[in-house]
C-alpha cells in the first residue's frame, strides 16, 4: 500500500504527494516524495520533519545547501540499496 501525504502551500493550494522514503540523516528525519500531480512530473521533494510552536509534527523546507548535500547522498545510497546501481 502506498502512502500519500497532502501538503498546503503558502497559497492554500493543496499539493498530493507519495511518500517514496524516509531517512534518517545525523539525528535528522526526512521525507521523500513524489508530487501525484502532473503540474511537478519528475521532480522529488525532500522535506525535514520537525516540531511548529503548538508542538505538533510538521515537514519544513531544507534550506541550507550543506544540508541538502548530506541528505542528497543519503538518498543516493537509499535508491542504490533499493533499486539497484545503473551503473
């Protein structure tokens, strides 16, 4: 069964997502996924997992490219792991 996650952006629009994976980064959670609307065909998101104010779980944006590097690789191994090299 595939798992789908509905995000809202910073318009309201809601934007249906499957989760591909989650990884775990130096003590970091993160989620990859893939958008189900044709508007983002080919383009993975990935999101850290996070606390908001009230305390509850929330996905954020990564922002710092030093970040995305460490996260980028982990996801390279994940889907060498996963799906095999084509190399």
């Amino acid at each position: 069964m595939t798992e789908t996650i509905t995000l809202i952006d910073d318009t309201g629009k809601e934007h249906e997502f499957e989760v591909e994976a989650f990884l775990d980064v130096e003590e970091e959670r993160y989620a990859v996924l893939i958008p189900l609307s044709e508007e983002y065909e080919n383009e993975a998101v990935i999101m850290r997992f996070g606390e908001d104010e009230n305390g509850e779980e929330v996905l954020f944006d990564i922002e710092s490219d030093e970040e995305w590097e460490r996260v980028a690789d982990a996801y390279d191994a994940f889907a060498d792991e996963e799906y095999g090299s084509e190399e």
